[in-house]
C-alpha cells in the first residue's frame, strides 16, 4: 500500500497483479425474501434504535468516459426494505456484469461494493469478485469509509458501472473487505451516494454525477418517488420501493408544480433551509440553526435541540424520553397531529403515519415519534457546512423529490394519486393565521395497536456514508 498516492493519481493495474486472490467462500445463498417478516408482537429494539440516532450524529461530525451517447431519461425501480427502512435498486459492476443492490442514498458520495476478499461482511452477503470482470483495474489506494452506523474499508478500483440503460466506464468505486458489524444487511451489497463529488472520501466522481457531465441526461436532475408500508402490517421484508428517474422527472408520480427552492451550498450535501415547521397549521418555533440535509439514506427526521423542543412541546401529551433514548420523544398513540415542513416555499405535511413509529413497549399507549434529537447525547457541535438538519424518509415519503444540479436545488411536488397521493395539501410558510386544518392523512392508521419489533433476529442496520440513519425495526401488526 503506498498511501502517498493520492486519489486522481492512482495508477490503476490489473487487478489480479494488484492485490492477492479473493479467499474463498461458501456458495452464496441469495434469498429475494431473507428474512421471515417480522409481524410479531414485541417491544422495541432500543438498543437499535438509539444506536442508529448515535450515528446519525456521528456521521455529521465528519466533516471519464468520451463515449458520446444520447441523452436520457430512465426509471429505475426501487425496493423497499424493512418498512421503509431502506431504499435500494440494482446497479451492476464489471465485464461480464455482476449485479448488486445498493442503498440509494443522497447524503453521501461514495461508491461500493462488498468484495468476495470480505471476511468481516455479514454471511449472505452477494460479493463482487474482482477475478471475474476482464475489466477491473485496482488502485495501490486502500482508504476507509466513516458512516454513520460503522465503517467500511476497501481498495479503490474501477470498472464499467451501469445502472438501468446508463453506464459509466470506468467508474472510481471502492471495492470494500472489511465492514464494520451490521453496516449492511443481507441482500445488500453497498451503497450508491447520490451526493456531490466535494464529500467523497474517495474523492471520486459519483456515478450520477458521471453521467451529468458525460451529457448522458436529458435534465440536470434525478427524481424519487418513494413507498411507504410502514403503515401496512402485512408488508413483507421487500416490498416496491418506488421509482428513481434519472435524467428529469416522470409526471405520473406527481401533481401540480415542483417547487424548487435553491441548494444552500453547492459540491457536497443536497442542503436545504428550514424555513418553518407547523404543528396542525400552527408555526413552532425551531430555533436558528436551519440547513438540512435531504437525504434518501436515512430513515427518519434528526433536528437540532431548539426544533425538536419546539416540535414535540406543541403536541400535546409528548414528552421526553430519556437514557439510551434520550433525544426521542413519544406521544398518545391515538394523536392523529400533523407536523409539516417548507423550505421556503409551500408547507409539506408528514403522514401520521411516517411521524408514529410505534409503541415504546408493549401494551404502552405512547407512541415513539420519527423526529429526534440530533444534538442530545453527545453534543457534537456543528462544523461549519455541515447539516444541522437531516431530513430522512419519514418526510421523503410524502413528496415526490427532485434533485437537480444546475442550479443547485431541490424540489418537492405533491404525489399524484398514481403514487398514493401525498399527505395533505401543501400550505403556505407558516400558517399560524390560517384555519389549520390540514386534512386528514390518507391511509388508514392503525397505530394504537403498533409496536416496535426487532427486525428479523439480527436487526437491520443501513449505513450512509456521513449518511445516516437506518433504522432496525419495524411495525408489528
Ligand atoms: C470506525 O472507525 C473509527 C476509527 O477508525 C472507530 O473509532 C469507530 O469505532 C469505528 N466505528 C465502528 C462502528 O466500527
Ligand atoms: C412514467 O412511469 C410510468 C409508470 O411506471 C411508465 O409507464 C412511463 O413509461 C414512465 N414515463 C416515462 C417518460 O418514463
């Protein structure tokens, strides 16, 4: 290893010359359901769930091809894991291709795979093996990724890319042997950051942002559209996800106009401003610290202290939790309370559905909610650019999302009803005045009889890289 050879000057080698032969492994088993759903009556995995808020602090504290080819816009499909734990899509790897499911995460940068030399990845977990693309080339790079959940640690190599109609070749990723426990789970593989290039530790280019500047999208953007069955006790381990389009947008998933709202900084995170916060029509006082992070890679809502008070206090019977839970709140499971969110533009509501995470322990008639602390605990101050905010899929969930590049920004538009309809009609900034009203979430919510389980017996754990939270539980019937 010569760490003196910096990134963009990395010679990449044959990768048989550059690193020794993958050990070798059992036959893999790759089940499409891995695990028994997990509809079973228990309380909630605590240790998980603060786990999970732990590193969703943690994370934040860290700080081509000439190939001409037309321009297009393409949906992919998504799976839905664990009750809306994760998100991910298949992207394959390699000469011939190598298929792997990968979190799709837009609060980190980062390209890899587990490789067949990872000793330390969780058994059933689908390999690359480098010995078998003819098109592989390693780096002497050896670098570690920090997320939020754990660590992985690889070479950097590269290879053709491809996800749907679109690749990249080559494409910088790391080809990762060691992970820490529970960073990913099961049939996942890696993580695809859909970040900007500027908070990649490799320093590489992000595949998305590869095809941007390869003019191989039609827009500057990528849109989501993402599932919830966080609310269907009958939902499997793996469930549709929605659908990414890449390259622009696809009107069957939304309704009315996209409101884009400027990108507060630009070559890192898809960072918005927190404009206001309303509970049931009423503006809450969220304190000054309001750059959010917009990030399909963690699960719930981390706010800062002053937001999260000013949240939780305008509900009524919510308090505090405390010890390893300190951060989180709970209220009356039977509160149908409508929290909504504007980055400067129209006031999108969360689904009471998204915010009640279930009960905090069997039999309890408070529920946990989805927006936490992310400050408590630790108090990890804030560097400077780095998101105070991290709005998760607890929110993504209800707006269709669109990020787009030039210029920086990101915008949100109401589901159309072809995608299960949003939450409620967006309102405008700060509707205190207003008669607050907000309709009643669609769907039908049975969260008084919810608790919060285990996920299978090992849990789920999703990392981002400086990406965030995964959540290791779901909904129990
Ligand atoms: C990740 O690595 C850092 C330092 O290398 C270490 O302090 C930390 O405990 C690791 N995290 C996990 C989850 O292994
Ligand atoms: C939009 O999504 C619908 C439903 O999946 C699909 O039939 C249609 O082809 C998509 N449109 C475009 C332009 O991709």
């Amino acid at each position: 290893m010569l760490p003196s050879i910096i990134f963009p000057l990395a010679l990449f080698v044959s990768y048989s010359v550059a690193a020794a032969p993958p050990r070798h492994r059992e036959p893999l088993h790759i089940p499409v359901l891995r695990r028994q759903n997990a509809r079973r009556s228990g309380t909630a995995d605590l240790d998980r769930i603060a786990a999970s808020a732990q590193a969703t602090k943690d994370k934040f504290r860290l700080t081509s091809s000439s190939l001409s080819r037309r321009a297009q816009t393409t949906d992919i499909g998504i799976t839905n894991q664990g009750q809306d734990t994760s998100y991910f899509a298949q992207v394959s790897v390699g000469t011939p291709p190598q298929n792997f499911d990968l979190v799709l995460d837009t609060g980190s940068s980062d390209l890899w795979f587990a490789t067949a030399s990872c000793v330390s990845c969780s058994q059933g977990t689908p390999l690359l093996q480098p010995t078998r693309s003819t098109t592989i080339q390693a780096s002497s790079q050896r670098i570690s990724l920090s997320y939020g959940s754990g660590n992985a640690t690889g070479i950097v190599m590269q290879d053709t890319v491809s996800m749907g109609p679109f690749t990249v070749n080559p494409q910088v990723f790391i080809a990762v042997d060691q992970v820490s426990d529970g960073l990913i789970d099961g049939q996942l593989s890696g993580i695809m950051g859909l970040a900007f290039q500027g908070i990649a530790n490799s320093g590489a280019l992000p595949f998305w942002q590869a095809l941007l500047n390869q003019n191989q999208l039609t827009n500057p953007e990528f849109s989501f559209f993402i599932t919830r069955f966080l609310n269907d006790p009958t939902a499997q381990s793996e469930e549709p996800g929605g659908v990414l389009t890449l390259g622009g947008t696809n009107s069957t998933f939304f309704q009315g106009n996209i409101d884009f709202q400027p990108s507060t900084s630009t070559g890192g995170f898809w960072l918005q401003s927190v404009a206001g916060v309303s509970v049931d029509g009423k503006t809450v006082s969220i304190g000054n610290a309001v750059t959010a992070a917009i990030d399909t890679g963690t699960t719930l809502i981390g706010a800062p202290t002053a937001a999260v008070n000013g949240i939780w206090s305008a509900v009524k019977g919510a308090v505090p939790l405390s010890g390893q839970m300190a951060g989180f709140w709970s209220f009356p499971c039977s509160t149908q309370v409508t929290v909504s969110i504007s980055f400067g533009g129209p006031s999108w509501p969360i689904s009471i559905d998204d915010l009640n995470l279930g009960t905090v322990g069997a039999g309890n008639s408070q529920c946990l909610g989805a927006i936490f602390d992310i400050e408590l605990g630790t108090g990890p101050g804030q560097a400077a650019g780095t998101p105070e905010w991290i709005v998760g899929d607890t929110f993504l969930k209800n707006v269709y999302s669109v990020f787009r590049a030039q210029p920086p920004s990101v915008g949100f538009a109401q589901l159309s009803a072809a995608a299960g309809g949003s939450s409620g009609t967006p309102g405008p900034v700060g509707t205190a005045k207003l008669t607050g009203s907000l309709p009643t979430p669609t769907g039908g919510s049975n969260s008084a009889q919810r608790q919060l389980v285990p996920f299978g017996n090992t849990g789920i754990v999703v990392a981002s890289a400086l990406s965030l939270l995964t959540t290791v539980f779901v909904l129990a019937a």
